[in-house]
C-alpha cells in the first residue's frame, strides 16, 4: 500500500559511486563491506538503510549511493571513512519483500504519478529501509521524495 509521509532519517554511511545500471550488483557489496564494521557505530538502531541519488535524466549514467545504519540521535566520533547524513523530505513510500525491488518500484512511480504528485528535487535523496522479519525473509520500505503540496 503506498501512501505519502513527512519523515526525516538520521544514518551513519559511507559513500559509494558507481554506474546506475551496476547498482543491484554494487549496492549489496557495499553494504556486506560496511555490515563488517556496523558494530563501530555509535547509537546505531541496527536498522540498515541505502540511499541514493536519484537519476536526473538519461544522461546521468553514474550516481553516489550510500550504504548504512540509521542511527539515534546525532553522530559525534565517526568511524573512519564513514559520514553522518540527515535526510528530510516528504515521501511516497511502499513496503514489501526485498525480492521485489524492480515491482514496488514500479508500483510506487505509477501510483505517485495516478496521485498527481511530482518527484522531489534531485538533492533530495531515495531512500531503502530494510526491516528484518521472520523465516529470514526481509521487508524493505522504498521512499520516494516528492514536493510538497
């Protein structure tokens, strides 16, 4: 079910580029690097989050991406090679099985275009918040930034 949130989300991260076609492919290594060193991390939630730049148009072939924690709080004494990011925006959001990304993508993009919402702007990042539940199968919240109406 997608619905519409103001939220804003505090993570510890560390910075990733890479070509926007490659990103099922680099994304999930680069969170397994960083899950090495999760445990360094001050009031860290354990909640794993990924965030992205969104794609600004067809020319836009290589993005910065982020692999993290949400944490509580703010962050003082960062690991290093780790920052510290505040994203606050309103969202359209959805939630459902990581094994499909590619469909509540695609169900998000229809329904926030059915709403007449429009895209936020680019310097207001994707989000992907990953919620463990039971038999090992994990959830994931997808946030979209739109304009405010």
């Amino acid at each position: 079910m997608c619905k519409v949130v103001s939220k804003e989300f505090k993570a510890v991260v560390m910075r990733n580029r890479g070509h926007f076609r490659d990103y099922a492919e680099l994304v999930p290594k680069a969170a397994q690097h960083f899950l090495k060193r999760a445990h360094d991390i001050p009031n860290s939630t354990g909640v794993e989050v990924s965030i992205y730049e969104p794609k600004r148009d067809q020319t836009h072939r290589e993005g910065t991406f982020f692999v993290g924690c949400l944490v509580n709080g703010d962050a003082e004494s960062l690991p290093e090679g780790m920052e510290y990011i505040r994203a606050g925006n309103s969202y359209a959001t959805i939630r459902g099985k990581v094994t499909e990304m590619g469909q509540l993508y695609s169900e998000l993009d229809k329904w926030i275009g059915e709403q007449g919402y429009q895209y936020g702007s680019p310097e207001h990042y994707i989000l992907e918040v990953y919620c463990p539940v039971e038999n090992d199968t994990e959830d994931v919240e997808v946030y979209i930034p739109i304009k405010s109406s």
